[in-house]
C-alpha cells in the first residue's frame, strides 16, 4: 500500500502543458522543490507570488528566445500543492520545447505522464475520484459528460462517499461498543436493535443509489460502443450517414461497396455512441472484401451492442439466426431497412420482438425508435443521474461494499454475531475507500496516472 508522504519527491518535474502544434500560446509547467529558481533564471526575473511577468524568456545560452508571462504558485497553493512555475510563450513547437529543454538544463526532469495529477493526489489537493475526472473532463465526448466530469472534480462524488463513511463509522462505534461483552451475554434491547437494523438498512438504500448513479455516470463516461453489420446493400452505410448527419460512408446500388471498418461517433440526448461500419458479410472471393469481412468480425466481438441491419424484403429469422450466430455473447438489434419500399405484411412480422425494429433511411420512419432502443439497451437514464462521472472500478468498489454490507447485516440481524459484523463493516469501508485513494496499491495508481496526458 502506498502511504502518502508530504514531501513525495525531491525533484522538480517540467512538460509542455498545452497541445504539441501551432497556437497562440503555449504553456511550459514546472512543478517540484527547484521550479521558482529554474523559472527566474529562464525569466531573469523574481517572480513575485500569483503575479503575471511580462517577460523575456531566455535559453541556458543566455539567449533571449521569446516574451511572455511567467507565473509563480508558491506551494501549497498549486495545483500539485508544490512550488509551481509557468511559463505562457508563443505557441508553436520550437520555442516550447526550447524552454522546456531550458528547464531540463537548469535542473527539471521530463515529468511523467499524469504526474503533475499525480504529485496534486499524494498532496493531498485532490483525491483520486478527482483526479480522475480530470482526465475524464479532458476527454469528454458530449456536454453533458463533461459536466458530470466537473461535478466529480468539484467533488460532489467524493462528498457522497464520505457521508456514507461517516455513517459506516457512527455503526461501527455501535456494534463495537457490544464487542467487550462475549457474544452469549450480550443483551440488546428491542428497542436498540430496531434502530440498529435501521441504521443498516439506511447505509444499504444510500449504497444502492449511489450504484445506481455511477452506473449512469460510467455510462456518460465511456459511451456505447455499437457495430453495425449485415448482408451486403441492405442499408448500413446509409444508416451511419444518417446517424452521422453527414455523408461519411460511401453508398451505392453495387454490392460490397464498403470494405474497410468506418468510424463515427454520435451524442443522442447526450450520450456519446461509438459507430462503426463494416463491410457486408457474405461469401466471397474477393481478398480485399474477405479482409473487410474478418476486420467486421473483430469489431462486433469489441462493441456493446451488434446492430444487424438487413433488407425488410428478406428472411426474417434467417437474419435473426445470423446475428445471434455473429453476436455470439453481446446483445443485437435487428434493423429491418427499407420499410418504405416494404407490403404491410412483412412489416406486420417486426412488431412482434422488442429486438427487431422496422425502419427507413430513406424516409426517417423509425429512426427515432431505434435510438431510443439504443439508450434503453445502455442503461442511459438522463433524468436518474448523471449528476457525477464514475469508472468501472468505482462500480467495483461500491459492488464490493455493498456485498461485504449484506454480510455484516446477515451476521448482526440474523445470527446476532457482532465481530463478524464489526469486521464486514471495516471490508465496507475499506472497499470505499478505493474510491477516495486513502488505501490505493502503488500499481493501481501507476495504472490509473499513466493514462493521463504528460503536463497533465
Ligand atoms: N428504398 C430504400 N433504399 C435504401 C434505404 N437505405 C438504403 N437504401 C439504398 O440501398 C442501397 C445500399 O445502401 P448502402 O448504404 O450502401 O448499403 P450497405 O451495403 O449495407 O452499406 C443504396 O442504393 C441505398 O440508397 C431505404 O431506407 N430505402
Ligand atoms: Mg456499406
């Protein structure tokens, strides 16, 4: 287990915190124990706390290379709660990397990626649901992730979890306090163990909503992940253009058009879908399309969600019978394309699965069921949650301390056995503390950081 030190590092790190390319401006972070010396002697200046120099920047040779500002964050007001200097230069690659090789020569070391995050954690300025929406804020694919990733940043999620340790800890006192007694002794009053048990059953309704909520927050986070597949010219292409607002896949009459796997992403009410189309599957003996067919296969056993879409003209359980065959364990929808050109018989036969739904690209009848069928197969509930992003191991954690819960109210509701139950209660309040980060593996964190972006 990793213990939180103070003084994590001795070093000073430095990166590039801005995007590699051209832009205005961009900026150069220096964080650690020697970042005020290294940027007063790039800026030649004392640089006075939380004030912007206007500056020339100059390079170990004692060449003045550019102006701009220069920031000093004495510690433990930073972002990492360590001494930070940064320097906002012109934008562009070469003058960037000049001063950041600048800050390497006077003493900084390349920081690792995530590590600026990763010093912020250990100091005790963030905790580590925190510093994950950060990079979930980073990466947010739609407005409303990008709102729940700040919700989790300003630590609406983190709050939640402390209340429920608050909570977890005032039992624990109660059934402790029973612990000095041998268990055969033990005399509880109806009445007290009436507000006992409901004290359990208060932290099992808290944990349960709070899955409940993550799960929409990890839902918001990652998206959906969905492949459309299907005969040849039944309409897939057409339907990613659709989906896409634009045409970003080839349509024609001509068989076996698309070869190679397209990808496009959507927001539907704010849920962030991933699209991939691929090339029809059938038999063939053409090497280019045989790839195509091989990549589609690689695609659906990857996605959430196999969206066949077939002719509305054709079998409709030989095309039920192929995409469970291709869906293997995962879920599929079939789409029956073509409505329009379709007899009011065969539209009959859709409506009687949930799992087939009739519709036309053309015309646009249906579409609108189909992403709402989309939605429903994700879990997305717009109007449940959503008030927090979440990652899986958050959904982990909280699933863990929700079983270690059960047990310790079997053992104290039933079976009257307050050690086992003191003990289940310590496992539930480990389990969420995992999510906080007071009781991480170096591992876990090296995982969780490292997937952040340097200067991050
Ligand atoms: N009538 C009709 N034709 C469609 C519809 N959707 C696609 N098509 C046509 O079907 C043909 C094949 O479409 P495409 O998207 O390339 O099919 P893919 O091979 O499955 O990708 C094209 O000529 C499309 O214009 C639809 O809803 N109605
Ligand atoms: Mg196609």
């Amino acid at each position: 287990m990793l213990k939180k030190s103070k003084n994590y590092s001795e070093d000073t790190i430095a990166a590039i915190a801005t995007p590699q390319g051209t832009g205005s401006v961009s900026i150069i972070r220096i964080s650690g124990i020697n970042a005020l010396g290294i940027g007063e002697r790039i800026t030649g200046k004392k640089l006075k706390p939380r004030f912007a120099h206007n500056c020339d920047f100059k390079t170990a040779e004692g060449n003045a290379l550019d102006n701009g500002l220069a920031i000093f964050f004495p510690n433990p007001k930073s972002f990492t709660g360590e001494d930070v200097v940064e320097l906002q230069c012109h934008g562009g690659i070469i003058v960037s990397e000049a001063l950041l090789q600048t800050s390497y020569a006077y003493g900084a070391r390349p920081a690792d990626p995530g590590e600026f995050s990763l010093r912020a954690f250990l100091n005790d300025k963030l905790d580590l649901s925190q510093a994950e929406a950060i990079a979930d804020l980073i990466n947010s694919s739609s407005i409303d992730a990008a709102r729940s990733a700040f919700r989790s940043l300003e630590g609406i999620f983190s709050q939640k979890i402390n209340r429920l340790q608050d909570k977890l800890t005032n039992l624990r006192v109660l059934i402790e306090a029973f612990l000095d007694f041998p268990e055969d002794e033990i005399d509880i009053e109806e009445k007290e163990r009436i507000s006992l048990s409901e004290k359990f059953y208060s932290i099992v309704s808290d944990i349960d909503y709070l899955l409940e909520e993550s799960k929409q927050g990890v839902i918001l986070n990652i998206g959906l992940d969905i492949v459309i597949a299907g005969p040849p010219n039944a309409g897939k292409s057409s339907l990613m253009n659709r989906l896409a607002g634009y045409d970003t896949a080839i349509v024609t009459e001509t068989p076996g058009t698309t070869r190679d796997i397209l990808k496009e992403k959507i927001i539907i009410d704010g849920l962030p879908i991933n699209i991939v189309d691929t090339a029809g599957i059938r038999t063939t003996e053409d090497p280019i399309e045989k790839e195509g067919i091989i990549r589609a296969s690689k695609a659906i056993s990857r996605a959430d969600l196999l969206v066949w879409v077939c002719d509305i003209r054709s079998s409709l359980d030989e095309n039920i019978n192929e995409a469970n065959r291709l869906a293997r364990d995962k879920n599929f929808l079939v789409i029956r394309n073509k409505l329009d050109l379709a007899n009011e018989s065969t539209k009959d036969l859709s409506s009687r699965d949930k799992a087939v739904i009739c519709l036309s690209v053309h015309t646009g009848e249906g579409i609108d069921l189909f992403l709402n069928e989309l939605k429903t197969v994700s879990g997305y509930a717009p109007n449940l949650g959503g008030t927090f992003s979440a990652r899986s191991r958050h959904l982990d954690s909280l699933s863990k301390s929700r079983k270690y819960l059960n047990q310790a109210s079997e053992s104290f509701i039933k079976n009257n056995a307050f050690e086992l139950a003191a003990e289940d209660l310590r496992m539930v309040q480990k389990s969420l503390s995992e999510i906080t980060g007071e009781l991480t593996s170096d591992d876990l964190l090296g995982e969780i950081f490292s997937s952040f972006c340097i200067g991050k």
